[in-house]
C-alpha cells in the first residue's frame, strides 16, 4: 500500500511481540483522528458492521460502538466453557461488569479515547477500561464467524492469568 495515499493510516513496528494489550495502547496513543477504530487484523470480527458503526457514532448518542458475539460456533466447547467462565468470575468480582462475548473490535470518540488515557494502569485490560471509563457504548451483536488466518494465541493460562493480574 502506498503511503502517499492514505496517510491517514498509521503503521505500528514493535521490536517484539509485547502483547495484544500495548498494541492496542500504542495505536490508541498514535491515533490523532476524531473516531479511533480498533479491529483485529484475523477478519474474525465482521468488517460489515463498519457503516453501522460509524453511522451510530456519527448521529447517535454514543461514544463508543462496539461488537459483540452471541456465540461460539466453530469453537472448541472447553474454550466456550473457559471463556464463560472468565466472564462470570470477573463479574463477581468487579465493580465494572464486563459484557459476555464483549470484542475489542469498536469504534471509539476522540472524549473517550483521551479518557482512556487518563487510566494508569500498567497491567492494562482493555475491555475493562473501556467500560470503566464511563462513556455510552452500543453493542451490536453478530454470530461468531470462524478466523480467516491463524489461530488463537489466546490460552488457558494467558485467559485465566489475565483475570489474576486485573
């Protein structure tokens, strides 16, 4: 893709791998835009619900418009059960209440993002902050959809070890 084109697309290189959460940070952190999208580069998440959301940001209410999958087909049930799991536990207790097949996959205000900003946490657990943080979220509920390429780096352990270390 050529730069001089869309320079409103930013390009990210880390050293390593740091983790799904200082991704998100760092784009969050080099967004300059008036809405900040975070999609996840697997396809996983519908990129049909894009019109929508912006749609929904743009005259709506919201500051946030955000995906959420009410199933889990094609994935392996102890994966389901675990994740559920995960869900129920942090709920119980957590004052903020993290949605049930909540994705990373939103759209977001500029208000919202420079809030985020205003948490320093160092173990960052991002769907939790975007709730903490207070602003008006629409979900839009879709059917899992398989991943075009790859495969879950997401653990047993790194799913359970992200519920300890909130």
């Amino acid at each position: 893709m050529n730069n001089q084109h869309h320079e409103q697309i930013k390009f990210i290189s880390f050293s390593r791998n740091f983790g799904k959460e200082a991704a998100i940070y760092a784009g969050l952190e080099k967004s300059s835009g008036d809405f900040i999208l975070l999609m996840d580069s697997d396809l996983q998440d519908p990129p049909s619900l894009l019109p929508k959301m912006y749609s929904l940001i743009k005259f709506g209410k919201y500051d946030c418009v955000a995906a959420r999958r009410i199933s889990r087909k094609g994935e392996p049930a102890i994966r389901s059960f675990f994740t559920r799991s995960f869900y129920k536990i942090i709920n119980l207790i957590s004052e903020t209440k993290i949605v049930d097949g909540a994705r990373d996959f939103r759209l977001m205000t500029r208000q919202m993002v420079t809030a985020i900003f205003a948490v320093s946490e160092y173990n960052r657990f991002s769907k939790g902050i975007f709730l903490w943080v207070g602003f008006e979220t629409k979900w839009l509920e879709y059917e899992n959809i398989e991943r075009k390429f790859g495969k879950s780096n997401w653990s047993f352990w790194k799913l359970w070890g992200c519920l300890i270390f909130s």
